[in-house]
C-alpha cells in the first residue's frame, strides 16, 4: 500500500480550524501549540500528540473526539450521559477531513474521566448485555479489560493519558496493545 492509499483509509486524514468560532478571549488562543494552527494533517495509522503539561494535547484530542460523535467524557458512541460539562468550544470549531473507509467501532478513553465512564456502564448493562465491573477492579485492570473489550479491528481508538492506569512496569503492556490494534487500524493515541 502506497502512502496515498493508506492516507485515504485513515478514519481521520486531518482537522481544520475555524478561529472565527472560537471567542476572542478565550484560552484556546493561548495555548501556543493550537494559536495560528490552522490545519493538522494526520498520515500514519497511529499518530501520538506529546508536549508538556498545558500544551494542549488533551484539548485537542478531546475536540476531536466530541467533533467525531463521542461523549466528552468517555466511551463508544453509544455514551450519552454528563457528570460536568466542561469540554472546550474547540469541538465546535473544527471540521474534521475524513478517509474512505468508516471505522466499525470506536471509543474515547479519557484517564481522567474513566470513573464516570464506568459508572455510565453500570448503568447501561441494567439494559442488557454484560456487565464489566470496571469498579470491582483495580484502575489498572478495568483499563485492559476495557481495551481488551472494545479495541476490535478496523476501529477508531483515541486514548488520553492511557498510561495513568498502569504501574510502572505496565507501559509496554499498553504499547504492545496498541501496537497489536495498529493491525486492527488504530488511529490516535495521546500520551503524556
């Protein structure tokens, strides 16, 4: 597969950036990493936003995310439900440049909201299906089982912080996971 072709078959290709829909005095215009972006291209099956703290990695991933049809908080796209409204207006304000091929599954796994994601769960198997017990597990634990759970072939996986929920000696555990899922096109990871 040459590089046009495997571009083309990317869930994501790229976003672009309208500043006209984002409010003059908002922080989004600070964070110097997204000032002046006007469109980021994505080229790779797996693309992997680094920088320091405040740099604007999870603003970015998050809008993304919400742009694509996920819950701010967490989950596939089946997650309908809000403990804190809190993303930004970024989701709003881009537009998302989209491949040939549409993803059969996909989640947004946010570290800092996965409680909330769990307990939505909770929730939702009451309706049917099986419930996953993410609360009866350590952090750790409910992290790869949710990963062995939902990252199927040919999906859409974007992760933000995924490495909060594994010790020190787990991180190649997650890495190996994404690599077994760049076979099963895998898309986004950010990481710290």
């Amino acid at each position: 597969m040459d590089f046009l072709d495997e571009r083309m078959s990317l869930p994501i290709q790229g976003v672009s950036i309208d500043w006209n829909k984002v409010d003059g005095g908002s922080y989004l215009r600070e964070i110097e990493a997204l000032n002046g972006l006007d469109y980021l291209s994505f080229n790779k099956k797996i693309t992997i936003f680094v920088g320091e703290n405040g740099s604007g990695k999870s603003t970015m991933l998050e809008a993304i995310a919400v742009n694509y049809g996920f819950n701010p908080e967490g989950g596939t796209k089946n997650y309908s439900f809000s403990t804190y409204d809190s993303h930004s207006e970024l989701c709003d304000a881009i537009k998302l440049s989209r491949g040939i091929r549409k993803p059969k599954w996909g989640y947004f796994l946010r570290a800092e909201s996965f409680y909330n994601v769990a307990s939505a769960e909770v929730e939702y198997s009451k309706w049917g299906g099986v419930p996953q017990q993410y609360h009866e597990k350590s952090h750790g634990e409910s992290f790869l089982k949710l990963v062995q759970n939902n990252f199927q072939g040919q999906g859409i996986y974007l992760l933000d912080e995924p490495e909060a929920a594994l010790s020190p000696q787990k991180p190649k555990v997650s890495v190996t996971l994404v690599d077994d899922a760049d076979n099963k096109k895998c898309v986004s990871v950010e990481d710290d």
